[in-house]
C-alpha cells in the first residue's frame, strides 16, 4: 500500500473522525498545521505529512469540549471519586503529568492521543523539534 500523498490522506488513517467531517471541517486545520511544520531545511523527510495530519488532529481535539468522547485524557489517574457520594452515580478522575515531559510544547502535545503520537515522531527525527513553529521552544 502506497503512503498517502497529501496531509488528508495521512488524517484518514491517524485521525478518522476529523476526516470524517470532509474538506470543510479538517482544511482549516491541515493549513494551521502545515504552516507550523516547517519545509526548509528540515529533516521530517517523508514523514511531514503526518505530523502535519498529528498536528492538525491535536490542535482540533484541544478546541473541542473536553468531554471523554471528544478528547481522551491522557496521563497517569491521581484521583478518582464518586460525584454523588450517597448515591455513588458519577465518576470524577483526575489525571497527572507525563513522566518525561522536558517542555511546554511537548506538555501541551501529551494532553491528546494525536499530540502523544506526533510526539513520538518528533522524537524519532533527529533536529525537528524546533523545526515546529508556533508551539514554545524547548
């Protein structure tokens, strides 16, 4: 199977329900990554086309409500309790920091499942975390 050729065609793969929404609801968001993901001089090779997709997805999931469904939390569970103690419904939890996390930006990428992948690629790419603009330096 042939890698996609352009940033949608990455989110159909790593990101199914901002594709889902068709051109009108992800093009915004490809084109706010892509403008973040530089193209001179940088080493992501083949693979910027899916950070662009990982980048667009994260930045999608952080404006939606911050319910379970749209955005998973991620992290380490500190807490969790009954919202009604006398009936026991409900469920509050929270969650930690991600042991390992040197920086802003990477904080801000480990809080959705997408940010946490283009995380990892970023670390396996030697030099292009600051080839990401518009996230805070390292």
């Amino acid at each position: 199977m042939a890698l996609p050729t352009d940033a949608a065609g990455y989110l159909r793969f790593v990101a199914p329900p901002l594709y889902a929404l068709g051109a009108d609801g992800y093009d915004y968001w490809i084109s706010d990554a892509d403008a973040s993901i530089d193209t001179v001089g940088t080493t992501w090779g083949v693979h910027r086309l899916k950070a662009v997709a990982l980048l667009a997805a994260h930045r999608w999931s952080m404006s939606l409500k911050q319910t379970l469904t749209a955005v998973q939390a991620v992290g380490p569970i500190t807490a969790e309790s009954a919202t009604n103690p006398l009936t026991q419904k409900g469920l509050s939890r929270s969650y930690g920091a991600i042991v390992g996390i040197r920086s802003t930006w990477e904080a801000d990428l480990s809080r959705t499942e997408y940010g946490l992948q283009l995380l990892a690629l970023v670390q396996s790419r030697p030099h292009t975390g600051s080839r990401l603009t518009g996230l805070p330096s390292r």
